[in-house]
C-alpha cells in the first residue's frame, strides 16, 4: 500500500510474475470474488490487478474512476473499499445482471437516464434470455428478485456510466481522485491513444493520478489482431503519457521478464474455459503462447 507521507512517483513497469508471490492473499481474494460472481480473469489478468490494487493503496480521495471496466472484477473489487466506483465503458450494460444489482449499490451516472442502467423491471427480459425452461426461468426470478432488494455487502457505489473514453462529458475537470484502467486503453492505436489519455488525465484532481495496464512491445508498436490490442513501445508510452525520461522503466529487463512470464505454471494452467473455445482472443484456442506482456504505467496529474 501506497506510504501517504511520500509522494506519488510516475513509472513504467512491465508486470513481473513475481507479483502473483508477493501479493498471495490478494490474489486468493480476487479469485474468491470472480468466483462468487461467476467471472474468469484474462490469462495477464491477475498481474494486472495485483500491480493496480497495490499501487493505488489507501489513497486519500473518494473518488475512482474505472476506465474501459466493462463487467470486470475490479470495479466490484474496488466497491468493497473505496466509497465510489465510477465505471466507463463504452459497452451498454443498461441491462446489467441481477448478480451484481443484488450484491453491489449500482446506479446510473447520470440521473434519469436509463442508457446507462436500466430499472430492475426492464432489464429482465435480459437477464432471463439464458436461463432455459419456463420453471428454472420463474425460480430464478423469485430468487433472484428478492435478493436484489436485501441489504448490500459492498460498501461503496458502483455508477455505470456508458460511454466512451474519449469523451468523458458528464465528469468534470478535477473531480476523479483516480483513474484505473486494467487491460483496456490497448484498444485504441497510439495516436487515438493520445485523446483517451488527455480526457482522462483532464478528470484526474491535482495530485490524483492514473494507474493503466497495457501491452508491451519490446521494439515498435505492434497490433495483436486474437485480442484485438495494441502492444507498445517505451519510446510510444512516454509520448502518450508525457513521461519524461527520469521517470524509471524496466524495459531494458523484456526478454528477462518475457522468458519469466513464459516459463509461468500457475498461468499457464490456469486459463480460464473461455479460451479454450475461439482463437479470436488473447490466448488462441487455450495453446499457452504468450506473444505479449503487461507493463503498468503509474502518472500523477501536477497540481
């Protein structure tokens, strides 16, 4: 956890599997959290959550926001310490499932407005397209309906705001105590990269910071066309995020972390199901391959 009475200091840190070690009983957290809620983490995933849990700390705001979070664990990791989670994506989760309503405090960011989060009522139908059979459809719902209106167990709020990175306007300049991004800003190429980064920092108070995890290229940029992500340079992320060059990296240890991260076992055979189906993902057809790594990028918006 982050030492308050030392400032924050801007870095470039490709992801060592060391962390997973370092930091067991949090992965054991997280992985009993994606669990309850039915969830599977991206082969990298659990690297990328320990290095941004870690580094945000007990920061002393209220306010985080998280960027590209879709329905991943770490908005509703973060609900369960932080007081207010915002949650960005550009994917409409109007019709969220009733396992997070029935768990966690979710709203709309925007009053009213029902294209971020739809009444319970409305989302329904939704949420009753998998379950088969009119008896399992009706027993979901009685289950379901009345634990959505029971007491929650997180203690902060979730607000689901649907849109896209690059145009944050409902939020304001200086009111985001955090930005966190796990595995998300890749999916935009360097220059459009660039915006996401400016709108987001723009949000950022002063002395707040942005917390990002992204793919590494050891040389040039590159695009990974399974998991649709872009891989960066050092020389491309201190652009982007206007890193001068005393601000410390690790990229002159990529192969070294490279070769660590492919000799993984508690990676390698822990894949989740889903990449065992497709070979349009990160991690084709579930055949342990690594052809990328995570590097986190920490910057702190100047007062």
């Amino acid at each position: 956890m982050n030492n308050l009475s030392k400032p924050i200091l801007d870095k470039i840190e490709i992801l060592p599997v060391s962390l997973l070690d370092e930091n067991r009983r949090l992965v054991n957290d997280l992985k009993k959290l994606a669990s309850s809620l039915q969830l599977e983490f991206g082969w990298h995933y659990l690297l990328d959550l320990c290095w941004i849990i870690t580094n945000l700390g007990d920061i002393p705001g209220k306010r985080i926001l998280d960027a590209g979070a879709g329905t991943g664990v770490l908005q509703w990791y973060l609900a369960d310490h932080y007081p207010t989670v915002t949650s960005v994506d550009r994917m409409n989760r109007a019709n969220l499932a009733l396992k997070y309503r029935k768990r966690f405090q979710v709203k709309g960011f925007r009053d009213n407005n029902q294209s971020d989060l739809a009444p319970l009522w409305l989302a329904l139908p939704e949420n009753l397209r998998t379950i088969p059979g009119i008896p399992q459809k009706l027993a979901y719902l009685s289950r379901e309906i009345v634990s959505c209106f029971k007491p929650k167990t997180a203690k902060g709020q979730v607000l689901i705001y649907n849109q896209n990175l690059s145009n944050l306007e409902g939020i304001v300049d200086d009111s985001i105590d955090a930005v966190v991004s796990l595995s998300a800003l890749e999916h935009n190429d360097p220059k459009h990269l660039e915006v996401v980064v400016r709108e987001l920092m723009r949000v950022i108070k002063p002395g707040g910071f942005l917390l990002a995890t992204l793919g590494a290229a050891r040389d040039q940029d590159w695009f990974h066309q399974p998991s649709h992500g872009w891989c960066y340079s050092e020389s491309t992320l201190r652009r982007v995020f206007a890193l001068p060059d005393e601000v410390p990296s690790n990229y002159h240890l990529y192969d070294t972390l490279f070769n660590s991260l492919y000799d993984s076992a508690e990676l390698r055979e822990n894949l989740a199901k889903f990449y065992l189906r497709s070979g349009d993902n990160g991690m084709p057809w579930g055949i342990w391959e690594p052809h990328y790594q995570s590097v986190g990028i920490l910057k702190t918006k100047l007062a």
